[in-house]
C-alpha cells in the first residue's frame, strides 16, 4: 500500500482510547475516577464497534455500491484494529485487577456469588425475592423456533442446567440482566469492610429458585454480550416522514448485524459453539473471548457512596458579571459575556431562558437542541415561556446518535405544550448550538441570545469542557436570524447567503477558514509573522489537513490541541515551523472548539460547534461565530496558553501515536484544568 497523506481515522480514535486508558492506570488519580475512566474506555468501545467497525464491514461487504466516503483497505484496517483491541483489551484487564487490588487495600470489596458468608448469602436471597425476580424472564433456548434477537445495550447470562444423576436431559439458557434495576449492590458492611455485589452475580447465586422448577440441581452460567451494527439508514423517500423513517431505522437498529460477540473465557465449550452457531457467528464476526465482566461502561456510575476519600473535584461558580444580578438580560444587552464550562455554572444560561420565559417584553425564543439532559431545565424554560405568551421555536435535532428515542419523546412533549417544533433537515443534521432571543421595548425590537460549543445539557456540563458566549451583537444577532429563517424555511438557501460573519457550513464555512489558512501562508511566505491556533475535538478532513501541511511548510506557526482523533501527521523535515499538537485527556472531557488567526496583527477569534471533519463542514449545519470583544478575545488567548503549557495531562501527538506525555523538562507542573479554573476563578472584570 501505498504512503497514506494522513493517518487512518479509526486508528487515530483507538489512539485516543489508549489515553483514555492512560488515565485509568494513572496511580496519582483518584480511584473512583479510575474506575470512570475504564468505564469510559469500554462505553467508547462499544460505539467504536457499532459505528466504525460496522461501517467498515459495509464497505467491505457492499463496496462502490453503497452512498459513502470509502476507505482505503478497509480489511487491512479491520486488522489493525482487532490488534490494538486486543492489546488495549490485555491492557484493560491489567489495570482492572490493579484497581481491584487497591479497592482491597480501601477495604472495598467486590464479591461473587461464591464468596457470600451465610449473612449476605440471606441478603442476596431477600433482594432476589423483593427486586430482581419479578424483571427476568428466563429463555429455555432450545426449545424456540427463532433465536431471540439479543440487545447490544444488555449482558446476558448463559446459563448450562443439568442434574447430578442424569435423569433430566441437559438444557441451555438465557438470562438477560435487567437494565432498570442497579447494577451494583452495596452488601451489608463488616467491621468497616465494604462489600459490592452486581446484579448478574446475584442472578447467578439464585439460578437454583429460577430453575429448579424444571428439575435441575447443577447450574453454570456466563456472561455474553453482543454489539450490533447501530448505523440508522434513512433513506430519500419524500413520502414518509423523517420521524416514521428514525423509527423504522431504531427498530431496524435493534437487529442489526453483529460485528462483535464477547463472552466469558471460562464459557462451556459446548455452550459456546452452540451460542454461535444459533447466531450465525463466524471467525470474522469478532468473536472474542474475555474476562468475567461486560457492559463496564455500568462501572462509570460506581457507587460513591463506598469510598471515604471523596472526589475534591470543585463546585462551578457564577460568572462575576451575572452573579447577584436583577437582570441577565440586561447585563448581555449592555457586553458580551463567555461562560467556560464546567467551571462557570450552567445555572447561568438556564437563568438566560428563564428570564426570558416571563419578562414582559420579551416576544419570541428560537434555538436549537440537540443532546438534552433526561431532566432538563432548557425545556422546563421553553414550555414555561410558551405559558407567559411568548412565541417559541425549536429546531430539534432527532438524529443525534443514540438519543433519537429521547428526541422523539421531547418532540411530543414540546409540541403538546405549543411549542413550534421543526426536526431538522432531510439529509442533514442540525448541530449548531445557537439561540436568539427577540425582546419588543416602545416598538423597537432588540436581539440577543448566545453561540455554543457544546450540547445545552446541564448533567453534562458538569464534565464537559465548552464555551458558550452570551452575545447582543448586532451584526452576530442578523446573521443568527439568517440561519433560523433557512432552518424553519430550507428552501430559502439565501439566508444563509447573506451570513456575512458568521461561519456556516455545508455552505461556506469551508471556504472561508482555507481563505483565513492562505493568508496566514501569504504573510508566512512575505516573512510577515503567521501564526494560527486551533483546539477541536476531531481534525480528520483531509482538504483541510493538506492546507495545514502547506501552512507548515510555509513557515506558519501552527498549535493545536486536539482532544480525540487527529489524523495529521505532524512531524516533517518539510515543516519550517515545527507544529505543536497535544492532547489532554483529564477529569473533564475537552469539547470546546475555537480557531485564532494572527491575520496580519489584527487576530481574528473563532468559537464553533464544528469540527474539521468531513460530516461537519459539508453535511452538518454548523455555526463558527466570530469573538469581537477584546476581553474574551484575550481570555480566550490566555485559556488556550494554559492549555499549551500543560504538562501533567497533554500527552504529545506525534506520527507515530505513542501517547508520549508532555516532558515538564524541569519547569513548573502545569495541570492546565486546574489552572485553567484558578485563573477564571481570579479574573478580574
């Protein structure tokens, strides 16, 4: 094959779940975060496997037939990635039974069915009785025609039932483990000892009053799980409704092909082969054996409640500028305010809503939502406005992965409250994160509302990093209505059009950031100073990849950090400036999105919902929008200087993805979330 440009995507992402596994093995961070982050890894892998892997064995499978951006071999991926799995996977269980050790040492402990004194065995009995038995239906599998279709979000015990003297044939069964019910359950405490028992092992421990109805006396069981093809098809028929098609798709979701089947290594053989064969699993089917525990992305809501050291994560606070306020409102139509989450509060932004829902002169509310939290405060607003008389809008993104089920529950309940509710666009996905508030005083309108990086989800704005800018900005204000009037009217492209700064993709947002990277080569080849710094989740478009090793090569000076995947290859001989990329990985996930262009002297700032990606710049509705207030220009500047400067949790992406860490060399440890919230915390307005 022949010298790739860049570095496959997928292997890339893998190389972002090794940090993440860096994390987890990190002895300096706190257990339970530990414990998080191995949790996080396996939640990654999961949807690795259901999108990345499942999308390669399309292409593999359906070839030029099928309508998307092929891969280069797509086999000789597939096979490097079961090689990083599988070593990641050794070094998962490495760290696992490394964390348990220290559980132990804390005197926590994680029991099996076998380990119950008779005390906890009558515990476990009771909470069978009073909970668990009345969630499971047990499946004799061999007596059904059609194999059930096994849920990739649940483990199941497979169970081999049996009786000592023969008389009663040999059985096969299943067990799903229910999801409703918690998967961890605190045991009794002795002697300031802790005990943890899960679900599945107190299903295990109560096989006998399951099954020995039918006869049996001799029960093993073990855990399988199987992950399926989550990709949704949508297709172009005008004449079904996107909502009827997500819920076709959702219900085709379920059946999807498997593209990997685990199972306990301790499995009866005969149970195995059996379990595979019912499934129409191959070798090529990623059939993988493993250790005791599946589903661990359970193990990212391990009980606190267990541990005596407690996370001294710190609180968020109010931005100085609207804490003790009477009005947010009128504190955003007299400056622009920049919220950094998670250390700024997401109060402040419901407060934003809130406000809105019952000021007098406030008309109207128009924004878009793509992830919401179950129990979320934005809709809580929005309904509650739509009761005080105002007009409200809601573009609602339906096809946010993994939480169209939800967005179809919102879109009913917003709808029944009278808000106006639009779902998006046919064959594109709305992720800007925009909102535009109309307020009528003495029959003149005035406009405000805010620009997002990330998601108006108050749970997760507690662990995401992003930027939310509050904003009445006259020239951002038009150009955020430009975008609303083509949401609710798509026909009318030239709204869009008219954007004159904002940055919006698919239709120009491309254009115009390579027209800021050329000139930034222009002044570079002219020997002016060029410079452009980046932070992004993901960088993986090649167009744009190739116009910054032009940049490099030109003599730019180029810095990013980058979160997850970076396929760049950041290191030539070719470069006359040598590029600087980090990734941090650390208790918070780093979300934000935000691009600076020395441009001559006259820096221009950028925050985004978008990253440099293929599917945000040309199939997305995305949003760049420029920062003008030279305050936040400046914080912005100094938290993205923080962020250059880490060197406890950046680790340095270089081409060859050794997750090397950032060497402090001597110089003063810089934890730059930890800084980041000192200095927002001190800063002075």
């Amino acid at each position: 094959m022949h010298k790739r440009k860049t570095i496959v995507r997928d292997i890339s992402w893998l190389a972002f779940n090794g940090r993440v596994l860096q994390e987890a093995g990190d002895q300096t961070v706190l257990l339970r975060e530990r414990i998080r982050f191995l949790g996080i890894l396996s939640n990654n892998l999961d949807e690795f496997f259901r999108v990345r892997v499942a999308t390669l064995k399309r292409m593999i499978e359906y070839g030029n037939k099928m309508n998307f951006h092929l891969e280069e071999s797509p086999e000789q991926i597939l096979d490097e990635i079961t090689f990083k799995v599988t070593n990641q996977q050794n070094q998962f269980n490495r760290t696992w039974n490394i964390i348990t050790e220290e559980l132990n040492k804390q005197k926590i402990f994680i029991l099996t069915d076998n380990q119950l004194n008779k005390q906890q065995q009558e515990y476990v009995l009771n909470y069978f009785d009073e909970y668990v038995r009345i969630n499971i239906v047990p499946l004799m599998i061999e007596n059904l025609q059609a194999f059930p279709t096994l849920s990739d979000k649940s483990i199941y015990l497979a169970c081999k039932l049996s009786k000592k003297d023969g008389t009663v044939p040999q059985r096969y069964a299943l067990v799903s483990v229910p999801r409703r019910l918690a998967r961890f359950v605190i045991l009794p405490p002795k002697e300031n000892n802790q005990y943890i028992i899960l679900l599945e092992d107190i299903i295990r421990y109560c096989l006998p009053q399951i099954f020995s109805f039918f006869g049996y006396d001799t029960f093993s069981s073990d855990i399988i799980k199987v992950t399926r093809d989550a990709e949704i098809d949508i297709d172009n028929d005008i004449s079904t409704s996107l909502i009827q098609k997500i819920e076709k798709g959702l219900k085709n979701r379920k059946k999807g092909k498997p593209v990997r089947f685990i199972f306990d290594k301790e499995i009866d053989t005969g149970l195995l082969n059996y379990l595979t064969k019912r499934l129409g699993l191959s070798g090529k089917d990623n059939i993988q054996a493993g250790e005791r525990i599946h589903n661990f992305k359970d193990f990212m809501n391990f009980p606190a409640s267990v541990f005596q050291k407690k996370n001294p994560r710190k609180k968020p606070f109010i931005h100085p500028l609207l804490r003790n306020v009477n009005s947010v409102m009128e504190v955003i139509l007299q400056r622009d305010i920049l919220l950094n989450f998670p250390y700024h509060s997401f109060d402040s932004l419901i407060d934003v809503l809130r406000e809105a829902a019952i000021a007098p002169n406030v008309v109207s509310i128009k924004i878009t939502c793509y992830r919401l939290a179950a129990e979320s405060n934005i809709i809580n607003a929005l309904t509650n406005a739509v009761r005080n008389g105002k007009s409200v809008t809601v573009i609602l993104e339906l096809r946010a992965r993994f939480d169209e089920e939800a967005n179809i529950e919102w879109k009913e309940r917003l709808e029944d409250a009278g808000v106006k509710v639009f779902v998006g666009l046919p064959n594109m996905k709305v992720h800007a994160k925009i909102c535009l508030i109309k307020k009528r005083t003495n029959k003149h309108t005035v406009e405000y509302g805010f620009i997002s990086t990330g998601n108006l989800n108050g749970k997760t704005s507690f662990v995401y990093g992003d930027h939310c800018l509050l904003t009445s900005n006259k020239q951002i204000m038009a150009d955020i209505k430009r975008v609303f009037n083509y949401l609710e009217n798509p026909k009318n492209i030239q709204a869009l059009k008219r954007c004159k700064h904002l940055l919006v993709s698919p239709l120009h947002m491309r254009k115009q950031i390579i027209s800021l990277v050329n000139k930034e080569i222009r002044n570079a080849k002219a020997k002016k100073t060029a410079s452009i710094i980046l932070k992004l989740n993901s960088l993986s478009d090649e167009e744009m990849i190739l116009k910054l090793y032009e940049a490099a090569r030109a003599g730019v000076k180029i810095k990013m950090v980058i979160r997850g995947i970076c396929c760049m290859l950041t290191e030539s001989k070719k470069f006359k400036e040598k590029v600087k990329a980090i990734s941090i990985v650390d208790e918070y996930l780093e979300h934000a999105r935000v691009m600076i262009f020395h441009n001559g002297g006259k820096e221009k700032y950028f925050i985004s919902s978008a990253d440099w990606m293929v599917r945000n710049l040309d199939h997305r509705i995305e949003v760049a929008s420029p920062v003008y207030d030279k305050m936040i220009q400046q914080e912005l500047k100094d938290i993205l200087h923080i962020q250059l400067h880490d060197n406890v949790k950046a680790r340095i992406l270089d081409n060859e993805l050794s997750n090397k860490y950032v060497d402090p060399d001597g110089a003063k440890k810089i934890r730059s979330q930890i800084e980041t919230y000192n200095y927002l915390l001190k800063k002075k307005y």
